[in-house]
C-alpha cells in the first residue's frame, strides 16, 4: 500500500444515522441504462435489485432519498462548443426518466443536474442541510463519472460519504476499481449493499474496504 | 454625495451588446403577482407592459430571455424551522406560474430558485455561461429582496448588472429607492425601460442615475 | 406594515447556543475606517467599544470569532474594466488591516474576501461547517454593502442571521435603517449589542425589532 | 474502446490562445514533494524540469500563472471529525511553500486551496474570470486526487482543461493512468509537455491522446 492511502483517513468504521442519511440514486435513466437510451449501457439494470434493497431500507427508517438526474434543456441553444454536445436526457424525453425497474417512493425527491457532479449548480446541497443530513449513500452510474464527481463535491461539503460497489457501475472493470479505490483512500467508505442494509437497519457500523481493493487493482 | 458613491464605480456608461444580453425576469409569479396569490401584490402586474418592451427588444436582437421563477418542493419536509415557513410557489400549482400579461417567446429559458437570489445553487451561472452573456437586465420583483439579491450574485460573477427602475417594483416608496440607490452606487446600472430599449436596438449606451436617486431620497 | 413584513419569518424570538455561533467581523480595516485610509470613514471606528464587548462575550462561552477581511491582489492585472477600479485593502498593506482599537484572540480566524459577500468565493462557510455553527452575528460596515451581502448569503445557506443595529455602520442613517429593516423583515434578527451579550451570557432570546425600524423609516 | 469514449468529447483539437490560458501548478509544496514532507514523495521533484518549461512558454506569451496551494489553519479547531486528520501545509510553515526548483515569475498569482479541488470555496474562478481566461492547463500532484478534482470544476465551468501527462505525477501509474484516462474522456485533453510549449508558442493545436491511454491501460 503505497503511503497516502496509509493515512487512511476513512479508517474508522462509520455508524450511520437513518434519519441523517441521504441515499443518492445517480443518473439511472433510460437514456444511460436502457439499450434504447442514447448512451444505453443495459448492464446498469443489473444494479437495480441492490439498489432498491438500499432504498427500501432507508424509506423504512424515515431517512431521505434523491434521485439526482441529469438533464439538458432542449432550447439553450449554447454558443460554447463543448455544451452543443450534451445530446443526451433532455427534459421532457423518456431518456430523461428514472428506468423503470427502481421502486418510487412517497416521500423521494428528485434534484436536476446539468454536469456530472450532482451538486454543481444544482440545489442538493440545500435539500440535504434542509433535511439535516449527514451521510450520503451513492448509488448509479457511472461509478468513475457522475458518481465520483458527486463523491468528490460530497466529501468538500463535509458530508459522509459511502459507495457500495454492487450499487455503482462503469464501463470496464478498470474504471471500476480504479474510482472506487481513490474514493475509499481520499473521499469515504467503500462497501457493498448488505454492510449499508445493516448499517440502516442494525445500526452495524460499516467498515471501509480500501486494502481489498487495492491488491485487486494490482492483480488485474 | 457620499464619499462612497463619489467613486462612481458604475461611472461610465455602458455599451449593451444585444447578443450577450440577457433580461431575467424575476418572481413575476402568480402567487407574488394576483389578487389570490399567496402573498398577492397586485401593483406588481403595472409593470408587465415596461417588461414585454424590454422582452420584445432584446428577442428581436436574438439576445437572452431567462424567466427566474422561485419554486418550493411540497414534499420536502424540512427539519429546519425555517425552510417550514416557505408557504407559496410550490411547484406544480398555478401560483408558481408567470403571470398571464408577459409574453412568452420560443426561445426564452427558465430557471427555478430555491432562495431570493437567482444564483443561488442554481444553473442561472451556467446557463448565461452557456449562452456567453455578459450583461444582464433585472426585471420583477421585489426590488429590494429578490432584485436586489440577484443584482449582487451577477455583480460578483462579473456580469454587468442593468436595473431600469420602472421594471421592478417594491411594497414602499422607501425600499424601492434605497434598494436602487445602493445598486446603482455599487452593483450595476439603474435606468429606465425606455434607455434599455434605446441601448438594445440604437445601441445607445446607458448612463447611471445614482445621483438623482440620491437627492429623491433626501427628500423623502 | 406591509403584508410582507406581516409574515414575519423571523417574528419567533432566537435562542443561541453560544459554541455554536460564530461572530463575523466585517471589513474594520484601515482603509475603511482610519482618517488616512483610501475610503476612510472614521465614524467606523465608533464601533468598536460594542463590537469588542460581543467579542468578550462570545469568546468567554467558547464560540468562533471571525475577521472577515475584504483584500485584493496587487498583481491580478485584470483584463476586466470592473476589476480595474478596486484601489484598496491592497494584501500586505497597512489600509487592509484590522484596525487597532479591535481586539484580538488567540483562537480567532480570519477568512479573506474578494467581494461584498464574506461567503463569495472564500471558505467562510467551510470553517463555519467545521466549527459546527449554527448562528452567526454580524458586526462591521458597511450595513447595506457588505454586512448585508453577508447577511444574505448565510441566510441562504442556513444559518440564523443576528444583526446588532448599533454594532455595524453605513455613511446615512437612511441607507442604515433601510438595510436592516429589509434584514429584520427577510434575512434574521436586527437587535442591539446588549441584546446579543444577553443571549450569549445568560441564554436570553433575542427578540427582532422589525417592526420598530419600520415606523422610524416612515418618520424620516 | 467503449461507447462513452466513443463519442469523443474532447475529440476535435484545441487551439490555445496564450493570452486566455492559465497554467495551474497544484499542490507542488515541500510537505507533498520533499523527502522531509510529510506526505513527502520526491518522485514528484522530477516533474519540475517539464513545469518550468510550460511556465516559461505561457510567462513568454503573457498568459497567466495560478500556484493552487493546498493550506490549513493551524487554529480552526474543529469539531468535525475528518477535519481533524488534516495535518500537512499548516500556513506558515516550510511545509506549506512552493518546492524550491520551480521557478517563480513576478506576475505569478497563488490562490489558496482548503480541499482537493482547487476551485473548491477558493476564489480561483475570480481571478480566471478577472484575467478572461478561457483555457487552463493543469501540472502538480496528485494527478488522481487533486489534479483531478480541479479539473473536474474547470471543466464543469466551462473552461477547456488541459493536463500533460509528464507534467503531472501519482503514486502508482496505475492511478496515474486511469484519471488521465477519464480526464482525456470526459474532462478535456491529455498530452505532453512539448505538445503544451508548441499550443502556446507556435499555436499548434493539441491533440488529445484519450485512445493511447486506453491502450495502455488494457496492457497492464
């Protein structure tokens, strides 16, 4: 293990509130997951049983959920060249709706973004001080994109900051490992969907799983 | 004169570029604007025929409409005392919906906020980005809060700020001349309907009226 | 009274926990408050017998003190008019330093500002967050300027805002009472300097005088 | 190569106006480089001879230089857990200056950093905006921390990101491959030293090296 991560500065094993945890379900939209979708990747379906486990678990326990969803606009008509390129999940579209497999709840908000980092720009910081929360549960795709990101802006604002990896997806097993890892190092606790069931239901602290994933970094 | 307003940092008067202009119409809300809206003003709707000149200016030179329109979540449910007592715009209802009297054109955008400020954890920055803006024209209401705090968000991003002073609208006298006076002396330039239509299509330049606004507040 | 201020956001009285309230000094610094200074207003310097008694107090119960100092690079260079124009509170100059009749604390902060806002671009709110506060009390000048883009700002954001009337300053009393009757009606809570020692000393609730500045705005 | 990389964001090649382009140096201080650090990893000091190459060229052509340095307070205190394990570049400390070997030009700025992004409650977004700079090129350490994060906020603010990818250095090439990876993806381009001193003083366009990264990849 090389020395920064040594620090580990996520070393201690994290006790969850329920009802200061947020769970953040990250662009799982049919233009992102489904084979019809513009940047359809249908191996994100796969994500959605754990996923609704994760949710069910917090819905039970009064915390909170968001789906975080990006979004474009149909008529910005942007100047910039980069932002005539975003051709994907523009408002009102199917592309742009949650895919179907994941379950709605009541009480689920919903926060649009419009770059990778679902923070950037957009109100979530303010729904999650609104709801007093603490810790942030990452779910969705793409684990190295929009999720990492999202992992990224999470942990400056002092939020807590989980990711199970059977909850989160990428392109090649590559891009997988390599984000997970540096978010298990530097951003939060790397886990898997039953620590975060039993971290919301039992109260079972979750432990960070950052040496385990190193050595299978190494050995790809 | 104040030695402050002395500086005359909005001195010099000001070249419009149509193109990267954007006039963004403030809170011009049911709920803020109607006799049954919730915190219903209904002077505010004298202003509408001022705006659609402006509106109507500033498309035809194929510059910015951005219509930025205070929305609340019904079921965000807050743990903060605050965020409980923000009873109207919520999204979906028809007091969060311009008022009947503006135009609307094609190409004209939307961004919802959360607080008084425009700016503030929304995509207005990105969308003016997006679009290269570098002056922007404030319409709406209130002067003296949602005005005037968006004023000082585009002020500090660098935006030259325009506030055409029968545009937007207070509930006194007071508030709206302190509110102008304090823009016009250290956020932007305060006009009229008539100098911003003259700057969009003569590209007349628009002089600051800080020192009149002065001298009708002393003598209030 | 206006139906706007009848709402009365802020009409509940404010109990403050003093370890988690935060004193935000703003912009007492040379080159606003000496003689000599390069905008020197030297009735600033008025302030600093009630400013250095809330300081005491708020030391005393543990809780955070805060300069919050405006400064500008002396190398920037801008290519942007605007930023041309900013001739003071040079770093490492005496006009941007506190001035001297304030006193100092071991374990006080300061927190360097670009713009009217303390939050604009700086980490005040990160050293907000990780002290924990939940209350900030604004001291300094100018009220309508910079007291009060900080007074929006941390509204925004969440914390409950406390504005002592006789420990901020402006150039008129009209542009003194004007800002703080919108403070007092939208942003927090305006008391005076023994009110804020009341609250951080002996637990007492601060009561917001909204309705006493807004008669004596109608009285000028 | 997968779908996302296919669409090629960042596929058409840049030109870079010398005057709109900023060269960031990250985090290239002695507790982060020198063996005496305390992260120190002096691997990092043999990217100085490429940096100093890049510095001179943007110096030559009047563009700009930003040293982004990551800096702690030595009093903040804080209450919040994670805050306490920030235990490097305390201000004014050895540990907090800029590595000897790297040379220093009299118009150079510095912005100071409190997390890994360099845009992070910093006012580097100011100082761009003031200079109008459109282009940034990123050099320092970590390439997959922060790096990485500043560019993740360059690019969502519009600005075209450049990172050489002998101008930037991590503790393994594994992550030193897999960020630059998703950068040259999805973030802007990655190139070399000499391709950065050609963009800026023959006007050459840089071309983006994404399908190189991922061949290598694979090949680990």
């Amino acid at each position: 293990m090389d020395p920064y991560s040594g620090r580990r500065l996520f070393g201690r094993p994290l006790v969850v509130e329920p009802q200061a945890t947020a769970v953040l379900v990250i662009d799982m939209l049919n233009d992102f997951c489904e084979r019809e979708g513009v940047l359809g990747n249908p191996q994100a379906l796969a994500l959605c049983d754990n996923q609704n486990r994760i949710l069910a678990a917090v819905r039970d326990k009064a915390g909170t959920v968001v789906f975080v969803n990006e979004q474009h606009r149909t008529n910005l008509a942007p100047t910039r060249a980069f932002a005539q390129q975003m051709t994907h999940t523009y408002e009102n579209t199917w592309g742009a709706e949650v895919v179907e497999p994941l379950t709605a709840g009541e009480g689920d908000l919903s926060v649009i973004k419009r770059r990778y980092s679902g923070f950037f720009q957009s109100d979530l910081d303010l729904v999650l001080r609104d709801r007093v929360v603490r810790t942030v549960v990452l779910l969705g795709v793409l684990t190295n994109i929009c999720v990492r990101a999202t992992a990224h802006d999470a942990f400056f604002l002092g939020y807590n900051v989980v990711v199970p990896e059977d909850g989160v997806g990428a392109m090649s097993q590559m891009e997988q490992l390599a984000s997970l890892y540096d978010i298990a190092t530097h951003f939060g606790w790397v886990c898997d969907t039953s620590a975060v069931c039993a971290a919301l239901t039992d109260g079972q602290p979750i432990e960070n799983s950052d040496v385990t994933l190193g050595s299978r970094l190494t050995s790809v």
